[in-house]
C-alpha cells in the first residue's frame, strides 16, 4: 500500500509540475522599470501619489495583469526597486500606492537643458 501510495505522489507531482511549466518562447519578458516609471508617472497626471488600485485596473484595462491583485502588484513594483507606501490619500482615501516624490527621488526626470542666453 505504501508503495502505491508513493507512485501515485510522484505521478501527481510530475502531473502537476509539467502542467505549469511553459515552453520558454511564451514567457513574458520581465516589464522594462523605465516603462513602469512612465505609466506611473502618466497615472499621476500631476498629483502627489496614484493608489495601487489605479494602477492595476488601467493595466487589466489595457490587457496586463490578468487575474492579479493589488498585492502581485505591490510586490512587482518592489522588485523593481519603486517605493511602495502603505498609506497614500488620494481623493480622502487612504491606501497602498506609489508618492511622486519617491519616484523623482528614486528615478530622476532627466530636464532638458535650458537654454543659455545669448
């Protein structure tokens, strides 16, 4: 019984293993942290912060992200190095979201020269 019972495991597991795995040609390319500064950036629209939320629905909206929640998002965007706070308002609510500040600081603007006088 023992023995049936470790084949069957291992069956399971091999099973279950193979169906997860993906050919490596459908594996998406990790997002380019310059993309994600500009589509954060583009979010802000000028103001101080953007919530998680936002952010993860105009992803899904525009076929990204399918079937994440707030909580994949959070932890991508730390893996990119952007900072994440667990309390920024935005319209009187506060919750999980990205501070323009953090991303200047972090990912600074490059300005184009001013010009000189002549």
């Amino acid at each position: 019984m023992w023995l049936l019972t470790g084949l069957w495991l291992t069956a399971a597991w091999r099973t279950g293993r193979d169906a997860t795995e993906e050919p490596a040609e459908h594996h998406t390319a990790e997002p380019d942290t310059d993309a994600v500064v500009r589509l954060l950036r583009d979010l802000l629209a000028g103001a101080p912060a953007v919530h998680l939320s936002t952010a993860l629905t105009h992803l899904q909206k525009h076929g990204h992200g399918e079937g994440w929640k707030v909580t994949d998002l959070r932890a991508r965007l730390e893996a990119l190095g952007i900072p994440v706070h667990p309390k920024v308002k935005v319209g009187g609510i506060p919750t999980r979201g990205v501070r323009a500040t953090d991303l200047d600081r972090v990912f600074p603007t490059q300005a184009p020269p001013a010009e000189q006088p002549r």
